[in-house]
C-alpha cells in the first residue's frame, strides 16, 4: 500500500508531464503547514522566471500557514510573473488537491493577471 507523499508525487509526476509535451511555463505550488511557496518555472524546466514565498520579508507579518497567507503569495507571484513577461501559465499543483491555501493562491494569481 502507498503512502500519502508517494501518492501525491505520483499525481505530480503524471500532471508534469503532460505540462512538458505542451511546452508551457508552469506556475507550480509547494506547500507545507507553516509555509506555501510558488514559482513560474520555464518551458523547458531549467530557469525559475519569479518566484513568492510566506518566507518573503513582506508577507511574513502575519500568519504565515493559513488561506490569507496563500491569497498574498498568489497575488506578489502573479505581480512578479507580469514583470517578467508572463501571461500564461500552467498550474501545477504539485498532486495537492485544488482545495484551501492551493485554491486560494490560484485565484490571487488570476486576479493578478496571470492566465491559466
């Protein structure tokens, strides 16, 4: 029987994949219980083109585990990514379900301008 980290990186691994026959920038999501971070990682998967943390200097002044936390990291890496000159992404959700802090820092990215 699996465990739930080997069967959470399986659903990563399969949705990855798919993400790279596309060719798309992906906007990926790690989280842990005190801290949810993002990337937008390039199509070829060699160079992280920005990038937001509840680590940041200017996100740590409240909670940092909780779906607030993960609404501010969607929106700073959404600001981050249009500076860049991303527009659309692909969100990998790293085998989380789209539930709570992954969910909420999906829709502040959308509302920051990225398209996915």
């Amino acid at each position: 029987m699996q465990d739930k980290k080997q069967s959470r990186l399986r659903r990563a691994r399969k949705t990855r994949m798919r993400m790279r026959e596309k060719g798309d920038t992906r906007l990926t999501v790690h989280r842990t219980p005190k801290h949810i971070y993002a990337q937008i990682i390039s199509a070829d998967g060699t160079t992280v083109l920005a990038q937001a943390s509840t680590l940041d200097e200017t996100l740590r002044g409240s909670g940092t585990g909780n779906i607030d936390a993960a609404a501010r990291v969607g929106a700073l890496v959404g600001e981050r990514g249009k500076a860049a000159g991303v527009t659309q992404v692909a969100f990998d959700r790293s085998g989380y379900k789209y539930h709570g802090r992954v969910k909420a820092l999906a829709e502040a990215a959308r509302e920051a301008g990225l398209e996915f």
